[in-house]
C-alpha cells in the first residue's frame, strides 16, 4: 500500500511539475497532499489480503498531508476492519 500511495504522490507532482524528493524513505515523510479518493482507489490493493471489501470510512475526509500520515492512519483502521471480520484469534 505504501508504494502505490507514493506511485501516486510521483504521478501527481509530475503532472504537476513539483519535485519531490528522490529517495522513498524521504518522499514518505514529505509534505504533499494525499487526496482522499485516490487513497480510497488504492484500498482495492489491500482489499485481497484482508480478505473482504473495506468500507470508505477507513479513509479520513479531506486527504493526508504526507504519505507517512495516511499509513499512520489508515493501517489501525484496517487492522480493524480485519479483526472485526476475522475475530481477534492469535
């Protein structure tokens, strides 16, 4: 998930002509808006490793404002999802 989110972050500061950061590790803790719907698209990604459809609600309203926030946020919210799906068994 991490790596499409950054593709995506790539692919929007180059249509917009912004330079970003070389490096992923530095590119992930850069600030650039993360649009919430393009997160949203991604989710599909992760859809099946959980194991089911995530609902929106696990994406924030109103983006991210680094790649490194929306992981901090968005993967606690997944992991719920799947526990609530999955039970919490060991």
């Amino acid at each position: 998930m991490r790596s499409q989110i950054i593709q995506a972050v790539r692919d929007e500061a180059s249509i917009k002509g912004i330079t970003l950061p070389t490096s992923d590790v530095d590119l992930a803790k850069a600030t650039f808006q993360v649009d919430s719907l393009v997160v949203v698209s991604i989710l599909c990604v992760v859809e099946p490793v959980v194991g089911s459809e995530l609902p929106e609600s696990v994406v924030r309203t109103g983006g991210y404002r680094s790649v490194d926030s929306a992981l901090y946020q968005l993967l606690p919210r997944i992991e719920a999802q799947w526990k609530k799906r999955k039970g919490d068994k060991p």
